[in-house]
C-alpha cells in the first residue's frame, strides 16, 4: 500500500526494558516528525526473533526536508542536444549495453524545490514523484531525507535534561536496535513480480556485476540512480583509470618485447657468460668469511634477466609515463567535470551544508557559539582542546611510522645476516658458485625471502593501523563528514605511503651506494657488527627493485582480491544467508536483505586506498618493472566485476549520498604524480646501469661500441691486502691470481691515487646529474603544457551549463508573471463594483506594466 522507505531491526534481549523504553521514545519522535510506521511481529519473521520496523516517508515529509535541503528536483525536460554521431561508431558497439540500461531516466532542468511553488515543477503524482523508479533526479537523495532525519532524531522525553541522546547511529551502536538500511528494490537473479517495479538491482546485475561482461561499459547512470552519486562516481573514476591504464600497458609492453628482442644483442652479458673473459674474472668476496673468491660468469643468468628490464627502451617509458600520469589526471578533471554537470553536482556543496555536519561532533561538543552569519547558537571545538587532540594525533601518527622505518631496518638487518647463510652453502669457486639450486643467487634468494617477510609485516602493520588510524580520527572530533573522510584519508596514505614503498626507496636508492671497497667495507652499525653493508646483484641492482616490486605489489593485489572476493562468501555463509532456494512469499524482501553485510561509512575508503596504492606503484617505480601497467590492468579489470558483485549481490542498500569529485584523492594522485617524475629520474641514474653504459660508449669505448665494458666496470684489487676478517675462512686459491675484481671506478693497487677514485666515476656522476635534470625538466615542461593545453572543464559543459541557468531565470521570471496574474485576477473578482468603477483601466495599466 505504501512505499517502505526503510527498515529497522531489533530483538528481545536481557536488556529488554530499557531498549523497549529508549525504541518506544525514538519512534514516537519519528511519528512526531511525521513519519508513518509499521511493524513487523517476530513471529511472521523466519527466525521468530527479529522485529521489523518499516518506515514511509509520506509527501508532506518528503516536501518539507527537500525544501530545507533545497534538494534540486526537475521542472522542465532538457532540450539540449546530448552527443553527436561520431565516425565508426558501429566499432564500438559490442561494448555497449542497451540504451535502457545506459540511460535509465530522461534528462532534466532542475532547480531547488520550492513547497510553495509545488506547480512549478514536474510533479505528475505525489505518490510517484520522489521514489527511485521515478524519472527525475531526487532518487538519489530520498533515502538521505529519511536518513537525515533518523540520524537527528531524539530518543529522549521531551523535558529531559539528556539532549546528548540524538539519532539513529547511537541506537545502533548500543544495541537498541540492530540494523538500519533501505530496501533493494527485487532480487538480483529474478525480476520483481510487479511489473511497475523497475528491477534496476537485476539489470545491474545482470549488465554489471557478472564477471562475463567484463568487456562492457559501465552503465554509471544507472548505478548513480540507484546507489547514489558518491558511489557512482568511485566507478566512474575505477573505470576511467582503467581505461587510461590500457595505454600504459601497450607501451609498458612494447618497451619489454624490445628487451626480449634485443636479448642476443646485449654485448655485457655475452661477455660476461663468455669462459674466456667472465670465466676468467675473479670477483671479491661478498660478505666476510662465509663469503668465497667467485667467477664473473656464475651471474650469467642474472645478467640476461636484468637486461630484460634494464635497457634503452626503459628511458623511453619512464618518461612516457611522466606524460601519461599528467593526461590521466587533466582527462579525469574534464570527466568529472562532464558528470557534476549531467548529475546535477554543479552546485552541490552549497546546497548540502547541512547533510555534512556529523551528528557525532553535534553531541560531543557541548560547548555553544554565535555563528556570525547565521546568527544562531552553534556547536564548536575549543582551540587548547583541538590543538591537544591534534598533538596527540600527530604523536600517533609518528609512532607508527618510526613503528614501520625499525621493521625495515629488522628486515635489512636480515638481508645482511641471511646472505652469508646462502652464500656458505657452496663453498668451491670453480663450480658455478653461489648458486642455491639452479637458477637461483644468494642475491635474489636473499632478496625474495626478505620481500616475503617484508610483505607480511605491510599485512600485519596494516590490520593495526586501520583501527588506530580510525581511533585518532574520532578523537579529532571533525564537523562535517567530508572533513572526517579528509583527514583519515591522510592518516592512512602516509602510513601506507612509508609501509608499502619504502622497502622499494631502500633497494632503489640505498642498497649498494654505501658498500665501501675491499679493505675499507662499510657496517651497517658501525665497524664493531657482523653486519656490512649490501651490495647489489651482479647483474644489477634494478633487477633486484624489480623483484620487490613484483612481490609486493602482487602480493598486495591477490591479497585484496581474495579478501574480497571469499571473505564475503564465507561470512553469508556462516550466517546462514538465504539465497535463491528461499522463495520470496515465504521469505521477505526486508529479511533477505537483513542478513546481507553492511556497507560501512568508509568502505568506499578502502577501495580508493587500494587503488591509489596500485597507483603509486605503477608510477614511482615503473621505470623498473615496464610491466606493472599491465598487471594492474588486468587486475582492475578484475576488481571493477568484484566491487560490482559486492554492491549487487553481498551488501544491503547503501545509504545513496552525493559527492561532486573524489575528494582527497585527487590532490594525492597530483603529489604521487610530481614526485613520480623525480623518483623515475633517480632510479634510470642511480638503480639502472644505463648511463655507465651511455658514459663508455660516447667516452671511454674505443671501438664506439660495448666490448670492453665490463671489464672497464670493474676496478682490481690486489688479495693480499684484504683484512683477515673480510676474508674467506677456506684459503682455495693457488696463487693462481693476486688480484679480484669489485664494481667501482677506482684506481689499481701500485698507482699513486690507489683506491681513490677515477676521473670516469666523476664524469658518470656528473652525467647521471645531468640526466636527472634533464629528464624532470622535460618532462615537467611537457606536463605544464599538457596542463595548461587541457582545459579542466569542456567548452560543452561550460556553454550547458550557461544556458541551463538562463532558462531557469527564464523559466521562474515566467511563473512568477502568472502567479501574480492570477493573483491579481481573483483579487478583481473579489473587490466590490463600487471600487472597480472608480479605476475602470486598473487591470490594464497593471496588465501593461506586467
């Protein structure tokens, strides 16, 4: 008979009387502001314990709070033409999903709902102008009038000194009543039997959330329709950095076919597999006693490997990553821009003020202060008690973050320890040494094990902070919902800042440019520990970024996928969820929706915090791994089905609530993307052995060519001046050499400026400087131009925009010139002959002045 706009759930407990008291109080309130209610007795549920109470809003409600929340409602169907035909449109129709689905409602002009004005708008019935299967706008805000009003209504007796106890989320948090949701509309796999039901929840479903329609366009206006702005546009954004992410990957991809390619060309690592040039190089030990004397070619596999990501074409993608980074963010801004405009968002954080106060900073802060624009008493934080919290806000923050930079420095600590481990396990030089199992250095074997570890301490610290993060927050006490969301968005992407990529900053920036040399070898806690300083790979020390990278960014995604995808399913599981076997007239709409999960105030948090992360991996460290863009693709590709099933099928109805841009996120893509060019520069300079390579070619080669520059990368040192504790405990060599070799560019024992330093290392480290230079210039310049070419806001959107405004004035000067017609028309037929007979030509004095 009537609409159920929401539900509310409760059972008889041990503390029956009071909840009874505080649940009779609450809804009388509710009744008071004009709700109608209706419940549901135990026994007509089917676990014969849980009480129901359905809520309808009716129309005087309703046009009340959308005339106090000035909620824009449609007064006039849009003439402006949407699109034109673009050329080859018919290439893109197998992903497209049916025109229906796409555009689920017209478009309209809309304009801040006026009670007094009720004829002015679109209003064709009451009883349908403000549900969800509705053709206008106001869907997406109706569950937020009743939820608005839920969440500030009292729950005391009026009289009571106890005003503290306000809204909904109190009485859920102490148990008074058990879950608060809107219902879904029918079931995900079957249509509703009544035919004027819209069945918008099967359609997403079944165009949406399978996995099989992962080729398909998302049908965003659909999903704003039926799961409110805030959501929609997380998908728009998923779903648009998806997109911009194939690019990456086509390039990412091109860069490492060309290192495949060119794997027969790469003059260093022939050389080095070559028995007559890196069969015959002895190399310093690598650690102290454990360590042996090893052969060059023994790192012949490693070398290949390394090339694969280390070569030519990697310049070329770090910085077409630079460029790519700035279009994806300037593209978005004009998307975003596209969709507050269609979605009517042009204006929102005007017009939504008081949706954004949080009821919790409303109870806490007692204290009360003139607000000096509206005049009235206003809640308020003192400045010693804010600047207190903040102290002990930042002290937290700190902790954890020390909390993270030791763990490293635990698993470094490892690295140095573990190596000599793997190392001692071959002692002979002459066998393809340092080999555990076939393939695998004590290197890379050292360099998984602690990217495992690290990885699981990233979980473990994570599983923590969240709850800490959360904690200080609250402590804060923000005033609106958007400055909460904004402040734990800080918290927790510093902290996943330093957990997740600061074991990829120690292997790209710090591992091996503090080694020292024979003789002279550099500790980690000074020259009193066991601990000495790593070096990096044979083969290089990127190939070793690239594995962490890998480890930790895989690791993260499968990981997050499971979590997502199972935990879900085993919860409805355990709580014994009714599924498709439950036939509706047997088993309510209200109760199949309560034993689905809540959809929490920060779940859409979570999934923008995994995506930024993912985003900071493909560009801090891409220069890396080139195929990184690709694993992330595939893996979105992924996530947008999962996230899409998740909202269908395992969660109740969110609470539709409005949103006109990502928020915080957006200005932390902007700093992630800045410092990506710096990180991407240091790395092709620093981790990569690219400009070694660039510096002998042009510089030092003889034959303008790569032969010899491996042993030109190698400095000598003479054996017997190794200290007894850097040397190996098993004396194997028969004096069949006096010299090892180590990676630097240092003078030969017997020259006057021994061991110091080259005049080749100064010229790398000045062209290194170069480069770094040059490249974030280039790049920066090119990403200033880009910026400033793309205009944030299309011109179709800005010209809609303008004319949509002219036809609103328009359109209301008009009403109000008939309003005041009528007026005045039925005033002159109320006023008495006699008067009208003395000002015969009123009316058309007044008609020519109108």
């Amino acid at each position: 008979v009537r609409r159920i706009d929401f539900v509310l759930s409760y059972v008889d407990d041990k503390d029956g009387e009071k909840k009874q008291e505080r649940r009779r109080e609450f809804e009388a309130n509710l009744e008071k502001a004009g709700l109608e209610l209706e419940t549901e007795d135990k026994s007509d549920s089917k676990d014969q314990k849980t009480y129901f109470l359905k809520i309808h809003a009716p129309w005087d409600v309703l046009a009340t709070y959308a005339d106090v929340l000035k909620i824009k409602v449609p007064f006039k169907e849009s003439d402006i033409p949407h699109g034109q035909d673009v050329p080859l449109e018919w290439l893109s129709h197998p992903f497209r999903l049916p025109d229906h689905v796409m555009h689920p409602q017209p478009d309209y002009f809309t304009y801040p709902f006026d009670k007094t004005k009720t004829d002015f708008f679109l209003i064709n019935d009451k009883d349908t102008f403000f549900p969800p299967s509705t053709r206008n706008r106001i869907v997406i805000v109706y569950f937020s009038i009743v939820f608005y009003i839920l969440a500030r209504c009292p729950y005391y007796k009026e009289g009571r000194k106890d005003r503290g106890k306000t809204g909904i989320k109190r009485l859920l948090s102490n148990g008074t009543y058990t879950a608060a949701f809107p219902l879904h509309d029918c079931r995900y796999w079957k249509k509703a039997r009544n035919a004027e039901c819209e069945s918008e929840r099967y359609n997403l479903y079944k165009h949406w959330a399978r996995f099989l329609c992962f080729y398909k366009e998302q049908p965003l206006n659909l999903i704003r329709k039926y799961y409110g702005e805030k959501i929609g546009i997380y998908f728009a954004w998923l779903g648009f950095y998806t997109e911009m992410l194939f690019f990456a990957a086509v390039m990412g991809l091109i860069c490492f076919t060309y290192g495949v390619l060119s794997y027969d060309d790469n003059i260093s690592s022939q050389e080095i597999c070559h028995p007559k040039i890196g069969g015959r190089i002895v190399m310093c030990p690598l650690c102290d006693k454990k360590c042996p004397f090893w052969k060059l070619n023994s790192t012949c596999l490693s070398s290949w490997q390394s090339h694969l990501f280390d070569n030519e074409g990697t310049v070329f993608f770090a910085i077409f990553m630079g460029i790519w980074v700035t279009l994806f963010l300037e593209f978005w801004k004009r998307r975003q821009a596209r969709l507050e405009y269609e979605w009517d968002l042009v204006d929102f954080e005007e017009e939504q003020q008081q949706l954004q106060i949080r009821p919790e900073f409303e109870i806490r802060c007692t204290n009360r202060r003139l607000n000096k624009i509206t005049k009235e008493m206003e809640p308020y934080l003192p400045v010693t008690s804010k600047c207190a919290r903040f102290c002990l806000s930042a002290a937290t923050v700190i902790f954890w973050i020390s909390l993270i930079v030791a763990c490293i420095i635990g698993v470094i600590a490892y690295r140095l320890a573990v190596y000599a481990a793997f190392a001692s396990i071959i002692k002979d030089p002459m066998r393809k040494i340092q080999l555990v199992g076939r393939f695998i250095t004590p290197q890379l074997a050292t360099s998984v094990t602690a990217s495992c570890i690290n990885f699981v301490i990233i979980m473990i610290l994570n599983f923590f902070y969240e709850r800490v993060a959360i904690w200080i927050t609250d402590l804060e006490i923000p005033k609106t919902h958007l400055e909460y969301e904004n402040r734990l968005t800080m918290k927790m992407f510093l902290f996943q800042f330093v957990n997740y990529y600061s074991s990829c900053f120690y292997v790209a920036f710090f591992k091996g440019k503090f080694v020292g040399y024979p003789g002279d070898y550099s500790y980690m806690f000074g020259n009193w520990s066991n601990l000495r300083n790593e070096e990096c790979d044979p083969g290089g020390c990127l190939i070793e970024l690239t594995t962490q990278l890998v480890i930790v960014m895989t690791g993260k995604q499968l990981c997050g996928n499971i979590q997502e995808a199972l935990l879900p399913l085993i919860r409805n599981w355990w709580s014994g969820r009714r599924g498709r076997h439950n036939p509706e007239n047997h088993y309510s709409r209200w109760e199949q929706d309560h034993v689905l999960q809540n959809f929490s105030q920060l779940g859409l948090f979570y999934e923008y915090l995994e995506m930024v992360v993912q985003f900071g991996f493909i560009t801090l460290f891409v220069a890396s791994f080139p195929l990184a863009p690709l694993l992330a693709l595939f893996n979105n590709i992924l996530e947008i089905r999962v996230d899409a099933w998740k909202f269908t099928t395992q969660f109740k109805r969110p609470m539709a609530s409005k949103a006109r841009n990502i928020g915080a996120w957006q200005e932390i893509l902007n700093a992630v993307a800045i410092l990506s060019v710096v990180t991407n520069a240091f790395i092709m300079a620093f981790t990569s052995d690219m400009i070694p390579r660039m510096v002998y070619l042009y510089a030092y080669s003889k034959e303008s060519s790569m032969r010899g520059y491996v042993n030109n990368s190698l400095s000598i040192y003479d054996i017997s001046q190794i200290p007894e504790r850097n040397m190996p405990e098993d004396n194997w060599f028969d004096n069949a050499t006096s010299t090892c070799r180590y990676r630097d560019y240092r003078y030969p024992p017997g020259h006057q400026r021994e061991y110091t330093h080259t005049m080749q290392f100064w010229h790398i480290l000045a062209a290194k400087m170069a480069f770094i230079i040059i490249m974030e210039h280039v790049v920066f310049v090119v990403k200033f131009f880009v910026a400033w070419m793309i205009p944030d806001v299309p011109s179709d959107v800005k010209a809609r925009i303008k004319r949509e405004r002219y036809l609103i004035q328009e359109y209301l000067h008009n009403y109000e010139v008939e309003q005041l017609k009528l007026q005045l028309s039925a005033s002159f037929i109320t006023e008495p002959q006699s008067e009208m007979t003395l000002t015969p030509d009123k009316h058309e004095v007044l008609s020519e002045c109108l």
